[in-house]
C-alpha cells in the first residue's frame, strides 16, 4: 500500500516502518474488538500523505476527464479481440508488466489514488477502506467506480504502446 | 422471479461495479445474478470485467517487497521497547 501512495520502494518500506513504531507507541489508542488492520493502516496513510505533501516533485497524473463506464470492454471488442473463445481482458492485461500497472496507479489523480491503492493492492471492502480515510462509504463508491475507468483508460494506452494491441490508423485513441 | 422485479440491462449494468465488488444487497446479487443468467450480452461484459479486476490486482500482488523489511521492523521495535 505505502508503495502504491508514494511510488517508491525505499521510501515505502520506510514508511512502513515508521508507520508500525508510531503504531507500537500509540498502541493505547486502538480499541480492542475494532478492526486492527483499518487502524494501522489509517496511521500508515496518513503518514504517507504526510510524506507526499513533503515533496517537491509530484508524478504526474492522467487528465481527470471521465471516462465512460466499460472502457476498456469497448476499446477491445472495437479492436477486434473478441473472438469465439478468446479471452480478451487477459490478452490485455495479461501481457502488461505489474511494474507499469502500478506506474499507472500512480499517475491516478490524488482524489482517486488512495482509495484505488487500497482496493486493488490490499483488497479491502469500500467499508473497510472508508473507514481507513476516514471518509464516507458512499466517497468510497464513487472515487473508486471512477478511479477505475481512468485506470482503464491508462492500461489501454500502456497496450497500444507496449504494441500488445494495434492502435488505430493515424495515432492512438 | 415475477416480470416487475426483472431487471432490464440498463439497470444490471448500472450495478456492475458493486455487483463485482459484492457490495449489493443479497436481494440485488440475486436480482443481478438472474439477469446475467439469462442475457449473454452482460454476461459477457461482466465476465470481462471480472477478468480485469482480477488480472490487475493479481499483477499488482506479486511485485516483491524487500526480505529485510520484516527485520528491519522487528530491530527498531525491540529499540523502541527497550528505550520505553
């Protein structure tokens, strides 16, 4: 998660420690019977945005257009790879390196980010990943139904440059 | 299920992302469930969809995280103990 936040594996595996020793001293503060995982990660969050805020240099994210639902089932189906018994989502997918995936990750806008890092990275319900934001589950729903239509905008653009799929005549979509 | 609680495509695909997400009511998974049973043009968008949920988080998985971080942990927690 800290890697998905920050982008940065010696940063994220810093933060990962500071977030588990401000967790050890402030151990009073969890209340027993409540979910340990949301807590922790609640301080490893917010210790990342701290640390993302710190920073000079930001990543650069995608233009927040929005993008219409099943993007990516449009984009295949349009290019021709829904053939009788083929499996297009992995004729896509399957071929892009995790490195670039995660990259892609990062380019999401910051609203949208730390809600697609903690559903895709650390599989968390909206509940559980309202509850580490501290936002509501409805924020949740919609920052994540969105957030993963501009992800699928991106994986399909990291397709046609990877050459995994062909773009259409005269340039990329 | 009578006709009135059918639900059309347009109102299946509108439930998509949380059907996938099982963050439907039971009675809506099943709602949902019934129509994908019987239309295979959502069916086939939903299989899709699935399909790239679960290639995306798999990819994301298996990036490697550093052996010595575990270790790491456990020193400065044993300094902090220690300390306090």
């Amino acid at each position: 998660m800290a890697y998905g936040l920050l982008g940065d594996r010696v940063e994220a595996e810093d933060a990962v420690q500071e977030a588990a020793l401000l967790a050890f001293r402030n151990f009073s503060s969890f209340e027993p019977g409540t979910n340990f995982k949301a807590w922790f990660f609640r301080i490893l969050t917010n210790w990342c945005f701290g640390r993302y805020r710190q920073r000079k240099r930001r990543p650069d994210t995608v233009e927040f257009d929005e993008v219409p639902a099943a993007y990516l089932f449009r984009q295949t189906r349009d290019a021709g790879l829904h053939r009788p018994g083929a499996d297009p989502a992995a004729d896509v997918i399957g071929k892009l390196e995790g490195e670039k995936i995660h990259a892609a990750i990062q380019r999401l806008p910051e609203e949208f980010r730390p809600v697609a890092v903690l559903y895709f990275l650390e599989d968390l319900s909206y509940e559980e990943i309202a509850a580490t934001l501290s936002v509501p589950v409805g924020t949740v729903r919609s920052r994540l139904h969105r957030g993963r239509r501009l992800l699928q905008k991106e994986l399909w653009t990291l397709a046609l440059e990877a050459g995994i799929v062909a773009g259409p005549a005269g340039g990329t979509s | 299920m009578s006709d009135l609680t059918r639900m059309s495509c347009e109102e299946t695909f509108r439930r998509l992302d949380d059907y996938l997400d099982r963050e439907l009511s039971a009675e809506e998974m099943g709602m949902v469930r019934e129509h994908l049973e019987t239309c295979a043009v959502c069916a086939t968008e939903f299989d899709f969809e699935q399909s790239v949920l679960d290639l995306v988080k798999e990819k994301l998985r298996r990036l490697d995280v550093s052996p010595d971080l575990a270790r790491r942990i456990a020193r400065a927690l044993d300094q902090v103990e220690q300390e306090g």
